[in-house]
C-alpha cells in the first residue's frame, strides 16, 4: 500500500471522528455544570465543524471523497464521555470526568493529525499540510484552554468528601471483568 492510501484513510478516520464529536460536543455542553465548560464545549462545538470544512477541502486537494471510513477509536473515546455523563457524581467532581473524558478527546486527535501532517509533509503536499495544520493548531489550543478551565474545578473537587461506596452497576461490573481480563493477558509479557 502506498503512503498516499494510508494517508487517505486516516483522514477518513479523522473525517469520521470530528463528525462524530459534532454529535457529542452538544451532550457535553449540556450536561456540564460549569458555565465555563459549558462554553467551551460550545465553542469548540464550532470549531469542529470548520474543522469538518478543511478537511473536505483537504479531500478535495487529493480527489477523494472523504467517507467510508469509521472512526472506531473516536466512538470509544465518546463512549467514555458518555460514561463520565452518566456518573452518579454531582459539582465540580462531576465536572472534573467531563474534563479527564475532553482531554482524552482532543489528545486522541492531535495524534491523528500529527500522523496525518507527517504523511503529507513526506508527500510533499503543502495545501494539506496547510489545512491539517489549522486543525491540529484549534485542537492543541483547545487541550489548553480545558487543562486551564479545569484546574480550579479539579482544585475543588479535590475539596468534596467522598461519596459513600455503593454497589457496582452492571456496566461497572462488565469493565471490571473486562479490566481483569486485559491484565491476564499482559501479566506474561510484563
């Protein structure tokens, strides 16, 4: 396979993960507490979606079409967002999943377009390189201003007592089994 068709998928996978984050950010912003994160999901709510935008242009400069691709690694990282929105935590500790669940999020993307500009950069494709650097520019802008954001919510959540232990739900019980499994099989190799 040429580098170019490898290239070509992981735009289609980063194609596929701003669409799915357009999806989710609005589930965020809703379900934060923090008026500051709600405006931050918000924004970059926004952000993605021109973000959607070069990378059809970015398709465009190659003669693709940008489909057909999903981004399983986006779902799971959303999944945990989903999980952090579910949690039965309440103020800034609530919050503070939100924050751990968005910095996954936007890290899981600066990798995809760190990957796809050094592709591009060995191909020789300025145009693109151009357009992924102006995503890669918003998401590394956007880790900051969360990691900023959170640390007086993370400072306050580490002020709340803890929650008393209650029982595990189903889905705690299956990532705990899950968990385990995934330790057995690396116990040999570590």
């Amino acid at each position: 396979m040429a580098l170019k068709d490898v290239l070509i998928d992981e735009l289609r996978d980063m194609y596929s993960a701003e669409n799915q984050l357009v999806k989710a950010l609005p589930k965020l912003a809703k379900g934060a507490e923090s008026p500051k994160l709600k405006q931050l999901f918000s924004a970059h709510l926004e952000e993605t979606k021109g973000q959607v935008e070069r990378l059809k242009k970015v398709f465009g400069e190659l003669d693709e079409k940008p489909t057909g691709q999903h981004c399983n690694g986006m779902e799971g990282v959303i999944e945990e967002g989903k999980g952090a929105l579910e949690k039965d935590e309440e103020g800034a500790s609530f919050d503070a999943g939100l924050i751990g669940a968005a910095l996954r999020t936007e890290h899981y993307e600066i990798a995809g377009y760190e990957a796809c500009i050094s592709m591009a950069t060995a191909l020789g494709l300025t145009k693109v390189v151009k357009l992924l650097n102006s995503n890669l520019k918003e998401e590394l802008n956007a880790a900051k201003k969360i990691t900023a954001a959170g640390a007086p919510i993370l400072k306050q959540s580490a002020q709340e007592p803890e929650a008393p232990k209650k029982p595990k739900t189903g889905k705690e019980k299956y990532s705990a089994k899950k968990s385990k499994e995934d330790e057995a099989e690396a116990a040999p190799s570590l």
